[in-house]
C-alpha cells in the first residue's frame, strides 16, 4: 500500500487503520457471530473446531 497508486487506496487506508483501532475482545466477539449456529458461517459448523480456531489465530496474527 505504500509504494503503489491505485484508484480506492485513501478508502482502503481508513478502512484499514479503522479495522486497527478495533480491540481485540471486538474482533473476537465479531468472529464468534460469524461462526456461530445463527452467523452467515454457521452452518460449515467451524465454532470451536481446529479449523475455526485457526482462522481466529490467522486473524489475530494480522492485528498487531
């Protein structure tokens, strides 16, 4: 993002620093209602499976 012009990049930046300045304990709660039985996910059934698990894991490593 820092050394490329392209159309969308302030939009993508705001985005970007806003997803940042989430707490972690947010994102958490965000990916729980996505996984869970009444999320737009819930029926792949990865609540609490190595498979969603992993996916929180792959999350949280971008955040810091």
């Amino acid at each position: 993002m820092a050394l490329k012009r392209f159309r969308g990049k302030s939009a993508a930046l705001v985005v970007l620093n806003t997803l940042m300045a989430l707490p972690t304990v947010v994102v958490g709660l965000l990916f729980y209602a996505i996984l869970s039985r009444r999320g737009p996910l819930g029926d792949l059934g990865l609540l609490y499976t190595p498979t969603g698990i992993s996916l929180g894991l792959f999350v949280s490593r971008f955040r810091r």
